[in-house]
C-alpha cells in the first residue's frame, strides 16, 4: 500500500465533502441514541422540530448562528492565509469588553453615533487579540497556534478582573457583570417579541464582502497566495509578513464583531459566560466550510439548527443535549477524513511493481 498525492480533485467532491460528512454524522449520532433508550426517528423529529417547529424557534437557531458566522469568518479567513488563528474565543472577549466599556455610558450620544462607534472599538479590540501574535510570529518565529490558545486564557483572567473592578455594575447585587449598554448602543431586533438582532445582518453583509474580496479583490490574490506558498509568493514580490497582518486585523476584527453582537444585541451586559465557546466552534464552521466565506453562513446555520435541535430534544425526551456536541465533533472528524482523501489516493505498490516488471 501506497499513499500518493492525486492529480486533481472534482468541484463535486468539494462540495459534496461537508453535506456527506453531516449526514454521516447525523447517522451516527443514532448509535447512543440507540443505546440512551430513545426512538431514534421521534429524537430526530425532535430536532427537527425544535429549529423548523415555530417562528420563534427558527429565530433562536439564526440567534445562535449569528456569532458563529462571525468566528467563522474570522478563522476561515486566517486559515486561507495559513495563519492558525485559534484565539478567536478571547478575541471575541476583547470585542466585548471594548462594547461595554463605551456603551455603557462612557459616551452619551445619540444612536447614529454610539452604535458604529461600539461597533468599531469592538472590531478594533478583537484585531488587536490578532495582532500581537501575528507579529510574534512575523518577527520572532512563535507559533500563533501555541500564543492565540495561550492569549484566550490570559484575556478571560483580565475580564474577570474587568468584571469584579472597572466594568463592574454598581447596581449589580455584587455580581460580576459589567453594566448595561445603554439603549441608544443596542443593535435593533428583527422580529418583535423575538431576540434575533440586526448582528445577523452585518454577519450576513461581512460573509458576501469577504467572499467578494477573497474571490476577485489584489488582496484576495495575496492572501491566497502567501497561503498556497509564502516562500513562492515572496519571491513574486508579494510582502508575505504585511500580507498576514492585514488578514490578522480582519480576522480578530470579525471575532471582535461575534462579542459585540451577543453584547449590545442579545444580553445587552457582559458576563464571564457570555460565550458558550463560540471561538472554538467557529473553527469547526470554517472547516465544514472548506474555509469558504459563503459557506461558513451555511456551515453555521447547520451547526446552530444541530445545537437548538438538539436542546429541545433534551427537554422533551430526557436525552443528553451532549449528543450536539457528539454530531459537531463527528462532522469535523468526517471532513479531515474527506479531506485526507481528497489529497491523497492508496495504491498497491503490488500491482504497480507488477506492471512496471511486465513492462
């Protein structure tokens, strides 16, 4: 047996690698449900009820895929360049903490002002998450893999800090929260009586512009190519190291956005579990997305339907909602796998020496 790289790969295996791993792993996932004792087709049904059953479900589901669109975006992005961002969960922190920090009355000033204001000081917090270790590694060779993971650590003491110190409520009962973002900072709702927030639209806005600028934009091409080869796109005259700062500052810069949206539209304050690990997961998005930046919005929906899914499930049925957590990580074993194979083809080398002696 032999493993050698294959010529080309179809358009259709592309495309077909993450539905097929999801569907793979949606099937699997009926093996513990099997064994926790529940009917597999009512467990589904559940699921499928719990996203597509009422409106108010389906906006919960586009709720949940608003902050993972934007870690997403912000790891697809990094990775084309071949720059690991797995930071995104302290960047989106960053963002946050950045929204509070001005819209909670720091600033008083009418909604036209304060709101694209929370929004840029959180962009620019999240960048600056991305940064630092971007040009740790441009200047000194660290590994961001090692420095992003670190950073998120370091920056969730620093929000406890924020939390029980300067950002603190005063009317919080004493506890850790920061203050409310005043009402002139919130980002609008969608639907009445409904907690999805207008964070989906410019999630929405930044997935088509980053497709556009990747696909037929001169930074595109750059960022594409330091990807495929630095060394080989150094030699074009192509500044490698700027390349991959510019993609370090949108990148956290999307992260950033993921804190600022669950801040000033969902829960309107800053606690220490704003986020459920939407950092992490928005890798998992990214790769079901092939590191395409239309496909993390499909990636995402899917992964927020599996999540909602799979609480309302939980609740009616008594099964564990870690079974979302089994079909996540299913799907991304199932494309790493896919993608292996898409690489790379196994020969016999008996056959091939054979062929070869017979020649």
């Amino acid at each position: 047996m032999r493993i050698e790289p294959r010529p080309a790969t179809s358009t259709a295996f592309k495309l077909g690698l993450p539905i097929l791993s999801a569907v793979i792993a949606i099937l699997g996932a009926a093996i513990p449900l099997a064994f926790a004792g529940a009917d597999i087709l009512t467990a589904y049904g559940e699921m499928v009820k719990g996203v597509f059953g009422s409106l108010f479900a389906f906006s919960e589901m586009l709720t949940r895929a608003t902050p993972l669109i934007f870690t997403g975006l912000a790891a697809a992005l990094a990775f084309r360049a071949r720059l690991w961002n797995i930071g995104a969960e302290g960047q989106l922190y960053l963002g946050a903490m950045a929204a509070v920090a001005i819209g909670a009355g720091a600033i008083e000033a009418p909604g036209y002002i304060l709101l694209p204001l929370i929004i840029m000081l959180g962009c620019a917090a999240g960048a600056a998450g991305m940064v630092v270790p971007t040009m740790l590694k441009t200047r000194f060779g660290a590994d961001e893999v090692v420095t992003t993971l670190l950073l998120n650590f370091i920056i969730l003491i620093f929000l406890q800090y924020m939390l029980e110190g300067p950002l603190k409520d005063p009317y919080g009962l004493g506890w850790p929260q920061s203050a409310p973002i005043l009402d002139e900072g919130v980002l609008p709702t969608l639907m009445a009586r409904m907690r999805v927030h207008s964070g989906l639209i410019i999630a929405l806005v930044a997935a088509a512009v980053a497709q556009v600028m990747l696909s037929h934009s001169v930074w595109g091409f750059k960022l594409r190519a330091v990807g495929e080869n630095a060394p080989a796109a150094r030699h074009a005259g192509i500044g490698v190291n700027r390349s991959l700062l510019s993609v370090a500052i949108v990148s956290g810069g999307l992260a950033g956005l993921a804190g600022v949206s669950e801040v000033a539209g969902l829960k309107g304050y800053l606690t220490a579990d704003l986020s459920p690990g939407f950092g992490y997961t928005g890798i998992v998005v990214a790769m079901l997305a092939g590191l395409s930046p239309m496909g993390v919005v499909v990636a995402a929906l899917f992964i927020a339907s599996v999540f909602v899914g799979a609480d309302s499930m939980s609740r009616s049925m008594g099964v564990s909602s870690y079974l979302a957590d089994l079909i996540v990580s299913m799907s991304l074993l199932c494309v790493l796998v896919g993608g292996f194979f898409a690489r790379f083809r196994i020969t016999r080398t008996g056959s091939s020496a054979s062929k070869t002696g017979e020649a």
